[in-house]
C-alpha cells in the first residue's frame, strides 16, 4: 500500500507555509529555492502560492485525494518537514487532520498504516 501523502497533498493547500528567510540562502546552508517563495515578514519568507485565499503551493504537483507530489521535496522548508502524517508514527496530527478535513477528505486513521509495514519517515509532501 502507497503512503498516504502520495494520494492527499491537502497540507500543502490549506496552509501558509512560512519559515525564516535563511532557508532560502544556500551560503547558509538553506536548501530552498528562492525563486519559489515571496517575503513575508520581516524576517521570514512563505512558499509563493500558500499565503493566498485559496493557498496552494507553487511546488505542489497534485490532484488533491488522487495524487500527490512535492517537486522540491529534497528542497523543502521545515515548516514542511515539521508536519506528520496523523498515526504515522503513533501519534496524532490536528494539522493534518485539519487540511484533510478541509479537502472533503477524512482523517487518518491507524488503519491508513496497516500494510505499510515499517514506518517511512520524512514522507511526500507533508
Ligand atoms: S501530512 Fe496529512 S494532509 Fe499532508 S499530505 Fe500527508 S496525509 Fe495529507
Ligand atoms: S511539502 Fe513541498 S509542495 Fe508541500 S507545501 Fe512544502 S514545499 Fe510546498
């Protein structure tokens, strides 16, 4: 059974997703592409896309419930990695169950996990 992020992708529009501007800056050692955020803050830039109405990431390649990819995965901020799938690794996640939620789609459950077999980390797109 796929991971459950491979099919959802809701985390990625629901969210502004916001994170300290040196990540953008490879002289510090912050992977993301800077062409792919706008400033925010004073001290903080966001994903472009995620700070509309409406957000959606500008690195998402998905059809939200069906397929789900983050084109800079490798790239993503931490405000990215920081979010856990709900019962991933046995705990819950309101942020996910939130973006679910708000796509039409119903949380996870543990049951989302039975056959996955050993726990991946650091999974798509969340
Ligand atoms: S973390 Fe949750 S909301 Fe985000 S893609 Fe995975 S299952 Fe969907
Ligand atoms: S995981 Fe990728 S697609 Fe999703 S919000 Fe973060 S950068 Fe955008």
């Amino acid at each position: 059974m796929p991971h459950p992020c491979l099919s959802c992708g809701a985390c990625c529009a629901h969210f502004r997703v916001s994170f300290h501007w040196s990540e953008t800056d490879p002289a510090l050692g912050g992977p993301v592409p800077v062409a792919l955020t706008e400033p925010l803050r004073t001290h903080e830039r966001a994903m472009r896309g995620t700070s509309q109405a409406r957000p959606r990431c500008i690195a998402l390649d998905a059809q939200i419930g069906r397929y789900s990819r983050c084109t800079i995965h490798p790239q993503r901020p931490s405000a990215c990695r920081d979010v856990e799938a709900a019962w991933e690794s046995g705990r819950p996640s309101p942020q996910c169950d939130r973006a679910r939620v708000a796509h039409g789609l119903p949380p996870l459950t543990m049951d989302a996990w039975a056959g996955i077999g050993q726990v991946q980390g650091d999974p798509l797109p969340a």
